[in-house]
C-alpha cells in the first residue's frame, strides 16, 4: 500500500470531497468492473478526489481505471474474513481514512462490505454506502446474516434493480435508507453493428462456426448461472436446427462440468466453451441470438451488453432482468429452470430474421436511453451529496445534545 500522502492530493478550503472505492480483486466480474467505471467517472468530473482500495490488487481490470487512479490503488488483502490479520488490516483501513481524510466510503460487493463497513463503524468517516448487487438467495444462511449486519452499519445501501432493494426492504432495512441505481453500459461496450447475417466467428482458439448461433456469457463460479437449463434447451434447438451453435463464454471452476454435460447431450460439435471474452462486442457482433438461464440474478451486466450489441435476448425471469428488458419488445422472459420455454422462444428468433432486428434495435435504444454512464453518474453523485449533507446534520445534532 502506498503511503497516505501519495493516495490524494492534500485537504485545502473548498477542495473536492474524497470519495474511497473498495472492491474485492481486479479480477473480470460484473460488481468490479462497474465500481471501476464509476470511479473512472467521478474521478474525471472533476467533482470528487478518488482513491480506490482493493483485496486482491491483481486481475486484467486493473488496466481499466484511469492512470492516475491506478497509480495510487491501496492493498488490503484478507485471508479470511474473520481472523487476526483482518482484524489488522482492519486498523490499517482506518488509519487510511483518517490520513486521507476520506468522506465518503463506498463499498462494492459481499467482503467489502463487510470489511468497508466494520472498519469505518469506529472512524470519522460520515458517509458510509455499501453496495448490494445480489439476491439474498445466493448466500448461506450465514453468509447472508453476516452481510446484513455489514449493511446495518451503512448509512446508505445502493441496489443495481428494485428486486434487490424489495429484498432488503423485507428485511426491514429502512425505506429511506436504500436506493437503485442501476448499471450502466460504457460505450466502447456498445458495438455498432447491426448486421444479423450469418457469418464465421473466431473466438481466438481455432473456433470456426458458420451458420445460426446463440451466446451466453455467464461465469462458471455460481451454480445460479444455471448452465444446465442452456443446455438442455440447446439440445432441444438442435433437435430443430442442427446447425445451430452455441457459445458459452465464461471462466471459472464449474466449466469442466459443464463440457461433461454437454457431452453428454450429444452436443460436443455445438456447444464451445472458448473461456473468458476480453471482446465481448466482437463477440456479440457474429452471434444472431443471446441467452441468460440464470436461477437468480440481480441486475446482469450480460443482458445489458447483449442489448447495447442489437441482439434479442431470451432470459429467465429472475431478479431484476425483467426491469432490464421489456417482455416481447427486447427479447422474451421464461420461467427459471424451463429449457422447454427457452427453446420455443430461441428458436423463434432464430427463423425470423426481421423480428431479431425489430427486437435487437429495440433494446440498444432501451440501453441508451435508460442505462448510460451519465445517469449512473448523476444519481451517485446527487447520492452522495445528499448523504453528506445529512452526515453534517447529524455532526450539527450531536454536538448541540
């Protein structure tokens, strides 16, 4: 970790507030590359210093953050949550908050919440936000009540979709205390191509496929992603359309079995799985049609980047997909679970080619609209200055009583 005065530039009358950004790894996910698309943003407003601290400083996204943040990340690697050395690192947090002089504390994720939260309980930090991206669904009992307890130690909860936030509002977390403000789509993820024409697609490994093609991009971490659903619609589809390939884009320890399954569908010369896509536009641009068979979700970068690429989607109904797309406008909702849905609706995609465009074109509006890094950027920003000025009436309160 680098010394203090190294993290942001010194405290002077009217300088900026500092904002503090902690995610768990660079590693290629979904929470992490939109915590570092936002403190891209902030940092380049101009509006806010920024400092970003991580778990594990090493994975590819570490090149996305601005040079200037990437110069100064801070390291607080865990080995287990609940150990000693947290409990060191703990108070290493704490003397960064207070030597930086840090505002506001942003956590993204299930151990940066509770390591962010825990660690600013006891300092002068004012404004505390974690950031709860999931269903409670894909936690154990455990898990979930340690996290909730993170959470109550927050001053605000941000959730990527209202599905998220009625979680939490069920738990009786206070109404006032949690908001939505949904992921955002920069624009070099945004492809221009519209053609829908078949053609060969090269995914760097030798892959070769011509003809009708279907995407998933799902990690192999969780078994939510529910991969054996896309499966064995997949092998429904082929029963149709033997032509038809399918593109299952993801890296992590469930893949091999995965293969096996596939395998034993009969689906060896149909399904490819090439690993982690560093284009996922390039990707998109070759395929006709794309698919999320998740059981839970909260709100999918995949299905946004489908859209931003002009391609319809067919995607189970779980979290918040459903207020990603719109039912029979940007694609089609099915039932979790339901490969005999998913099937009938990939397959009527895949023979009406105006319908792909109509639905494609459809949801890139949708994105460009709705999902832009400006209003992700307004909506934190106005956050935070709303929590900071109800940070400075509780400091007013507490020193008057």
């Amino acid at each position: 970790m680098f010394p203090f005065p190294r993290l942001t530039p010194p405290r002077t009358l009217g300088s900026p507030p500092h904002v503090l950004h902690l995610i768990n790894s660079f590693a290629d996910g979904g929470t992490e590359r939109q915590a570092i698309q936002l403190a891209n943003a902030l940092a380049d407003s101009g509006s806010w210093n920024v400092t970003v601290a991580v778990h594990d400083g090493d994975g590819p996204l570490r090149e996305l953050l601005n040079p200037d943040l990437r110069q100064r990340v801070a390291a607080f690697p865990l080995i287990r949550v609940l150990s000693w050395y947290t409990l060191t690192q703990a108070q290493e947090f704490r003397r960064l908050l207070e030597g930086a002089q840090v505002d506001i504390v942003h956590t993204h994720g299930f151990y940066p919440n509770i390591f962010g939260m825990a660690g600013t309980k006891w300092s002068e930090v004012g404004v505390r936000i974690a950031s709860k991206r999931e269903s409670v669904s894909l936690r154990s009992p455990a898990r979930a009540a340690l996290e909730r307890q993170a959470l109550s130690i927050a001053t605000h909860v941000v959730t990527n979709c209202n599905a998220v936030r009625r979680e939490l509002l069920d738990a009786r977390f206070e109404d006032d205390r949690v908001s939505t403000i949904y992921n955002a789509v920069t624009p070099d993820r945004m492809s221009s191509h519209v053609d829908l024409d078949p053609m060969p697609f090269d995914v760097a490994t030798s892959m070769r496929i011509d003809g009708p093609c279907v995407a998933m991009i799902a990690n192999f971490h969780h078994a939510a992603k529910d991969h054996a659903t896309m499966l064995r619609a997949a092998r429904r589809v082929v029963d149709v359309a033997p032509d038809t390939q399918f593109i299952l884009a993801g890296e992590g320890p469930l893949r091999d079995e995965v293969r096996q399954l596939a395998a034993s569908l009969g689906l060896e010369r149909h399904v490819h799985l090439p690993g982690r896509c560093r284009y996922v536009p390039a990707l998109l641009e070759r395929v006709h049609v794309c698919a999320l068979s998740s059981r839970s979700e909260g709100f999918p970068n995949a299905i946004l980047e489908y859209m931003a690429a002009a391609r319809p989607v067919v995607a189970s109904d779980v979290g918040g997909v459903g207020e990603a797309m719109v039912e029979g406008t940007t694609g089609y909702l099915v039932p979790a679970g339901d490969d005999r849905a998913m099937a009938d609706r990939l397959l009527r995609l895949l023979g009406d080619a105006p319908l792909r465009r109509q639905m494609g074109e459809a949801g890139r509006a949708r994105v460009q609209s709705e999902f832009t890094m400006v209003r992700q950027l307004e909506a934190t920003a106005a956050l935070y200055r709303s929590e900071l000025k109800r940070s400075a009436a509780r400091r007013l309160y507490s020193k008057s009583h």
